[in-house]
C-alpha cells in the first residue's frame, strides 16, 4: 500500500536551534500534505495544508514563520521549526492524501518526537 | 464546520470480549468516516473508512464500523478483543464530498486485559 517516509523519528534539539522534518510519499504523488501536532495523550491539532507547489494554509493560532511549510514537489513535503523553544516539544505527524486515489483516503506517517532542551 | 465527538476517554474490556468504540459526529453534508488506531510514539494506522454504500464498514485486523446517518454515528466494534488491541483509537471525519483537512475526536484509549 501506499507509504509515507517521515524522518527523523526523533529529534533533540537547543533551544533556538531550527529543526527540519521530512516527509516522503514514496510510491504515489502527495497532491496534499496535512501536518498535524500532538500532545500526550491528545489528539491531533491540524497545523497546516499545503498543495504542492502552492503556499502552505496554516490553521489559526499557528505562527506561520516559526513552522515554515515547504511543499515543492509531489513527493516531499517539509516542516521546519524555527527557533525552537520548549515549548515547541512535541510529536509532529504528516498526512498525504491523493484526491481520492488512496484506497485508504490518508496516509500517515510515522511520526517525530521533537524534543527541545 | 465538521466535528468530531469520542465520548468516552478510556474503554476497559476483557480479552475475549465485544469492544466498542463510540463516535458521533456533526458536518453539513454527508460526511467521510474514518476509524484509525495509534500505539504509543507511533503515525497512525488506517482501520476502515465510510465513504458511501453499505452502512456497515469492515476493515483490519477484525474491526467494522456501522454508519448510522439518523444518529450521526460510526461506532467501532469488534466482537472479541485481544490485549493487542489495546491502543489509542481515534475517529476522524472530512470535509463534506472530499478529501480535504480530517477533523480528529479526542481519542479513546482502549484497554484490553487478559
């Protein structure tokens, strides 16, 4: 079926340090990257949409210049945490859908646990 | 705005026995439904999905999901659970008609002792 590749699986960082997360569709074109953030035990806070090729849709309440959204082919989508605070600490996830084409409709990936000290 | 409710925080249930999962949900059209299931520091792994036809979904590793329109529900079921079937469960619904942005519930943890 169909995968996504979401690296790394872990991350720690310094505080103010950027950090850069990647997602990979790696056996069909992604026409839309969800990125989505998650508290222990909570569920997921959709961040952002982005379209390949077009500028990312960030949900409200998201700083759209600390968590950059790169979306710049139809295979790769990349979110970077800039000045990463503590706050920032966290399990990031993407989501690619196809319109339709995934049997599955969605596919995740693996997740990141990002982690700033 | 679609909407998504798990009503229940944790689910207890003994080996062998009926496990459900609830979930209600609000959107303005007819919905997409999803059922995906999470273990700790994992993505998500897909169960089954309502898109349309049959009101009742089967997916993996034994679940199935009946979409009932009148009470907007798709509670998940599975006529006899395993410890390995404990996990963090998550409903989800989509934009009315697409493929766009999933609104998740809040998550139901289930725990399945021996």
């Amino acid at each position: 079926g169909a995968v996504v590749s979401q690296h790394p699986s872990r991350v720690i960082c310094k505080s103010g340090t950027s950090v850069k997360i990647e997602c990979r569709s790696l056996d069909f074109q992604a026409t839309t990257m969800f990125w989505y953030r998650q508290f222990p035990k909570q569920s997921l806070m959709l961040m952002a949409t982005s379209n390949e090729g077009s500028k990312a849709t960030y949900e409200q309440g998201v700083e759209k210049d600390k968590f950059l959204i790169n979306h710049a082919s139809l295979t790769l989508s990349t979110l970077t945490v800039t000045s990463a605070h503590p706050e920032d600490s966290s399990f990031y996830i993407c989501s690619a859908s196809s319109r339709g084409f995934l049997i599955d409709g969605y596919t995740f990936g693996s997740g990141t646990r990002l982690t700033v000290v | 705005a679609q909407s998504v409710a798990q009503p229940e925080d944790q689910v207890n249930v003994a080996e062998g026995n009926p496990l459900t999962v609830k979930c209600t949900y609000s959107v303005s059209g007819n919905p997409y439904l999803f059922w995906y299931v999470q273990y700790p520091n994992r993505g998500l792994q897909f169960l089954l999905k309502y898109i349309t036809g049959d009101n009742l979904v089967k997916g993996s590793y034994g679940f199935e999901a009946e979409f009932n329109k009148s009470q907007t529900s798709f509670h998940l079921k599975k006529p006899s659970a395993l410890v390995s079937d404990s996990a963090l469960y998550f409903c989800a619904v989509s934009e009315t008609d697409s493929w766009g942005k999933l609104q998740f519930g809040a998550g139901t943890q289930v725990v399945v002792t021996p």
